[in-house]
C-alpha cells in the first residue's frame, strides 16, 4: 500500500511539475504572440505609409503618349 501511495505521489507531483511548465510556456507564447502582432499593426502602417508615397509619385510622373 505504501509503494502504491508513494507512486501515486510521484505521479502527482509529475503532473503538477508539467502543469507548472505548461502554464509558463503558455505566458511565454502569449507575450510572444501580443509581440508579434504589435509588429504586425507597425508593419501594415509603415507598408500603407510606402504605398502612399508611391501612389503620390507616380501621379507626379507625366503620362507620354505610347
């Protein structure tokens, strides 16, 4: 009974130990993750920024007859 108990202590303490380790690989990902989308937003704004100054460019540019 005693080696069934201490093994069901050594179980339990394993799946508190993963618990444990899942919950910080899930903070990680999620700070990871809120990174990563700010990046995101920066680059659509900087990307929108570069395609307006082409489009103001370009209609700088004379038409030529072809």
């Amino acid at each position: 009974m005693d080696s069934e108990l201490s093994a069901l202590e050594t179980k339990v303490a394993h799946a508190v130990a993963q618990l444990k380790q899942l919950r910080e690989e899930g903070r990680e990902l999620r700070q990871l993750l809120a990174a990563r989308t700010d990046e995101n937003v920066r680059l659509a704004e900087k990307l929108a920024t570069a395609k307006a100054r082409i489009e103001a460019l370009l209609k700088q540019i004379p038409e030529t007859e072809a």
